[in-house]
C-alpha cells in the first residue's frame, strides 16, 4: 500500500514493478511486465465479475489514447455531451473562456435565473476541469455565485460552453520522453474577488514537460499585500509539491531540492527569511509558525 495514498498499490518482483491504482469500484493497473500483469489480470477476474479488461481507453469519464510518443488525455464525448445537455451544441464558438474586462459581482439588482440549471452547468464544468486547466480560474469564478445566480452569471457560463464548442477535443498530452523532474509554480490576483476583496492564489505543478496537478482557489483570508497573497499562494503549491514528492517516492523516485517559481520578489524574501514572518501582517499563523515554515528551508529552492 502506498504510503500517501491509501487506494495506491505496488507489487515489487524481481525487477519487475506492478501498480495498482483504486477508484470505489473502479480499477487501473500496469506494470513493466507483462506476465506480471497478465497474472494480475486473471487473478483479479476469478476473486471478482470484471468489465472492460484490456488496454485503458475510458476511465471515469476520460478518454485516454496512449501510443509509443506519449499518452493523450481528454475528455471530448463528455464535453459534447454537455454542449448537447445544455443546448449551447449550435451556439457561436469562442476563442476565450472569459473576456478580459468581465468582471462578476453579486449583481443584486440583476435578474434572477433558474438556480438548478445553474448549478447543473456548474457541476458539469467542474468536472470537466480534471483535463481542462485552461477553464479552471473562469469556471471556480462562476461557481462563487451558486447561491443566488443572475443573468450576468449565467452569460459568463455560457461564454465558457461557447469556448469549449471552438476547443471540443483540447487536453493534457503527457510525452513518454519528458523528464521527471518536479517543478512548480504560483501567482495571485490581489483581492480580486470584488464582494469580499480576497484574493485568488493559482498553482500548477508539473513531471518535467507534463502538467500533472493545478489549482484556482480563492484564499480564505483577506490579504493586505500583494506580498501576503503571493506568499499565501506559495505556501499553497508548497503544499502541494510536498504531497507529490512522498507519493512520488511510493515509485522509487527521489527528489532533493524541487523549485519553487513565483513573481514574487518580496514573498521569495519572506519565504527565505524566517525573521521577516513576523512583518507580514494578516497570513494565517498556520502557514506562518507552523509546518509550511519548517518545509520551506532545505527542500523548495525559490527562484525568480
């Protein structure tokens, strides 16, 4: 069993390697062997009622086409699926999930919407984020204003539906000749939400060339300084790099120092000087004083 993740498991024999990955009820497994797989394989089916065995294709709603180059990762029937859904199937496609001058508020004196269909076309896009990072930020924007949805709300959704009719079959493309080196990044909008003034911290991390987590979330203080929002959005990837670099060991790979980029002049000098924590005014003390500070010395290298 994996020593982060508990639905992860390994089998080591020889120099054979076996990986099991578990899902409630569903099931992926692989190996370096293909004996060793195959055994697997008929174990499985005589202790269980197996479907669909064989070479992984569909997982969860996501289409995965693998070759020698690489592995392609999208989900393209369930976007059309939802433009069909929704009926936005013969909407004019766009070239952008937002536009750059939208802004969302509550919009009190807007015109109220159906609060159901809303939220369905909500739920539907999260979804679909776990291989589209490019509608991340714009569709977490819109879900802000689940509770009391109006006209305006509702158009900056369908602008997104009207993105994906242009890229339908857009997704993650994981090379089998990129590295594995761990790397990650953060940025922050000072107090870019507009009813509460808190700021948004977006991280992404990546195996060498591949984009393997990412993150657009609005953070839950109230920043004083674009400083205190950057540093908050480190310590967020920070977090996150930690976690992937444990579950990453389950494989046999070991990291030493893994960097850090941020824009951030001023949060990298907070970052790297312990003294200058006490400075920085509104942070969560958690991130502060607590674990994040001790991880930050010796394993994330911050580079400009």
């Amino acid at each position: 069993m994996g020593s982060v993740d508990k639905t992860l498991f390994l089998l080591s024999r020889g120099g054979d390697t076996l990986i099991v990955q578990i899902y409630v009820d569903d099931i992926i497994f692989g190996g370096s062997s293909h004996a060793l797989v195959s055994s697997f394989a008929e174990q499985m089916s005589r202790e269980f009622e197996m479907s669909l065995m064989g070479e992984l294709q569909f997982f969860l709603g996501l289409q995965i086409k693998q070759g020698p180059e690489g592995t392609f990762v999208h989900q393209a029937k369930y976007t059309r699926d939802i433009l069909k859904k929704f009926e936005m199937g013969d909407s004019k496609p766009m070239t952008t999930p937002m536009s750059t001058n939208t802004a969302l508020d509550a919009d009190e004196d807007g015109e109220a919407v159906d609060q159901k269909e809303f939220r369905g076309m909500i739920g539907s896009l999260l979804y679909l984020t776990a291989t589209r990072p490019d509608i991340q930020f714009t569709v977490c924007l819109c879900a802000r204003y689940q509770a009391s949805p109006r006209t305006s709300h509702r158009q900056a959704v369908k602008h997104i539906f009207k993105y994906l009719k242009f890229t339908p079959e857009l997704g993650l493309w994981y090379s089998s000749g990129s590295s594995l080196s761990l790397i990650g990044f953060s940025d922050a909008d000072h107090a870019g939400c507009r009813i509460d003034r808190k700021s948004t911290s977006g991280t992404c991390q990546l195996l060498g060339t591949s984009l393997v987590s990412w993150s657009s979330r609005k953070q839950a203080s109230v920043s004083l300084s674009t400083t205190e929002a950057e540093y908050i959005a480190a310590a967020s990837c920070c977090s996150q790099l930690l976690w992937m670099k444990a579950t990453l060991s389950d494989f046999g790979l070991r990291f030493g120092k893994i960097p850090l980029l941020v824009d951030s002049t001023s949060a990298i000098s907070v970052a790297k000087n312990p003294v200058l924590h006490s400075k920085v005014e509104g942070v969560d003390n958690a991130l502060i004083k607590g674990e994040i500070e001790s991880q930050w010395t010796g394993l994330i290298a911050l580079l400009v």
